[in-house]
C-alpha cells in the first residue's frame, strides 16, 4: 500500500468522504465570497476545494510532507488556494480579518483552540470538526470548564452539526461534531478588563482547595464573600466548575469593585504559570514518548 493512502501516523486525522455533506455543512455556515479562510489539516483536499468555490481565498496549512505534495498536484491551478507546508500551532496568524473552516486533529484540539482564540487578531468565525467530548469542555457541558470559561469570554459557541462515524475516513472510535467559535462583537470585557479576567479564572480553576470560599480567602474577607454571595446570589461553598460562564462574569465584576492592591496582585500572571506549567508537562512527554520509540526501535532491530 502507497504512503500517500496510509498517511504517517504522526500527523493521522479523519477526513470527511463527502463533498455533497461538506456543502451542507458550508450552508449552515457565514462564510462567503470576500472572506478569506483557513484551513488546518487538509488532508486530501475535500473540503478545500468546496471552500475555494466559495471564499475569496484559502490558505490550507498542512503537516505531512506527503499529502502535501498532493494537494500541490491537485490544486496547481486553483489560483486562490495557497498551501503551506508546516504545523499550524507554528504557523503566524494573520493581521486582518480572516475565518477558520477545518476538520481537526483531535488530539491537539486544545492547542488548536488555544492558538485561535488567543491570537493577537483572533479570527471572525471558527468552524472545528472535534470530538464531541471536546466540544461539551468548551460548551460547559455538564458542568462548567476552565477552557470553557476561557473561550467564552471572546467568542460565542454554538453546537453547530453531529455526524455520523462513517462520514470519515477513516471512522473515527469517537463521536465528532461541529462547533462553532463566533468573534463577539462588542466584547463582553474590555481590552483592559480582558487580562485580569482571565487571570482571575485561572487562580479560581486551578487553586488546589475544596470550594469557593477556601480558594478566595487569601483574596477576599469572609465579610467580603459573604457580601457578595448575598448581592450575586453564588454559593461559595461550591466548586468552581459549578458556577455557569454569566456566573464567572458577575463575579469577576464584583472582585473588582471590593479588590485592593494585594489581592489583585496575587491573582496576577495566573494564566502565565499556567501555561508554562502545561509547556513542561508536554515537553517531558515528547520526551518520553521519543525515548519510549527508540525503545520500541531497538528491540525491534
């Protein structure tokens, strides 16, 4: 069997088989004929070449040097497809306006995410085939995410399409859906405000202590939580996760109105160790899973 049919399992993905459903899910979506739109992980080109009959212009950012090489053979003369070679999570965002349309590798669905909605110019519009468990994370469903609460603050999501296993190809072991990342517009936080927000919900999220009222006492008085519990009817002796993303906004707001200097002092940069933390755990796992290859290498030879 040709590699070009059994693609290397470092960049493997699910592709959709149909152009008549990709149309469909095009249909469902804002994009038209002046945008310009991204795509990551083209794979064999089915939903790129349905973009390139409707949008002013796709660039498809692929990994795997192979389909690479056919995506360059099949659209040579498709003058508003531009293909690059590379691994998106790399890749230099625009500075205008642009949208996202891509059927995603779901096991960087986080990064991918992260990646957008954190770019200095986020894109206008997101549409992401991922793992539907991925997608309640997102949406808050059961129970509220710290990613959730994350995305939230900058974009409107919405549940936009389930498919089936056999849409893809190869099935998928996992149900997928279709999500959708809508800029807001105005935003709910100000650009200012924006930073300390999600500072705020990181040290909630991630402070290692048994309810509301134990992970904010170092920032607020018991006089304080109490004041806001009755004024912002929250429990704090909940966990975070059981607060809704509106929850999170009231609250935020009314830590800023009653913080002093130390206890917005304190919550600064949480987000910023945060991910340091998680860019330690992913290099020592790259780490690991190369020396385990060799491993696997060695014994084979």
């Amino acid at each position: 069997m040709s590699s070009l049919r059994q693609p290397n399992l470092r960049y493997s993905q699910n592709f959709l088989k149909s152009r008549c459903l990709v149309d469909r899910l095009l249909d469902k979506s804002a994009l038209g004929p002046d945008d310009v739109v991204y795509e990551i992980g083209p794979g064999k080109g089915v939903i790129t070449e349905r973009l390139a009959q409707r949008c002013r212009q796709v660039i498809a950012i692929e990994k795997d040097p192979l389909l690479v090489a056919a995506l360059r053979s099949r659209f040579a003369r498709t003058a508003n497809v531009r293909l690059h070679e590379g691994d998106f999570l790399e890749y230099r965002l625009p500075g205008g306006p642009y949208k996202v349309f891509a059927s995603i590798p779901f096991t960087i669905t986080s990064a991918i995410v992260s990646r957008l909605t954190t770019a200095p110019v986020p894109p206008e519009d997101t549409y992401l085939m991922m793992q539907k468990e991925a997608a309640e994370r997102f949406l808050g469903v059961p129970r509220e995410t710290l990613s959730g609460v994350l995305v939230k603050a900058s974009f409107a999501l919405e549940l936009l399409h389930r498919f089936r296993r056999d849409d893809f190809t190869p099935a998928p072991l996992v149900d997928v859906v279709m999500l959708r990342l809508c800029k807001r517009g105005p935003p709910l936080l100000s650009r200012k405000e924006m930073p300390l927000f999600r500072d705020f919900v990181v040290y909630g999220f991630t402070t290692p202590r048994p309810s509301l009222r134990a992970i904010f006492k170092d920032i607020l008085t018991p006089r304080q939580c109490k004041l806001l519990s009755r004024d912002l009817h929250i429990d704090f002796d909940v966990t975070p996760t059981v607060l809704c993303f509106e929850q999170w906004l009231r609250l935020f707001d009314g830590f800023t109105q009653i913080a002093n200097a130390q206890a917005i002092h304190t919550i600064l940069g949480s987000e910023t160790r945060l991910r340091r933390q998680q860019a330690g755990l992913e290099k020592m796992h790259r780490t690991r899973s190369a020396k385990s290859k060799r491993r696997r290498m060695d014994n084979a030879v």
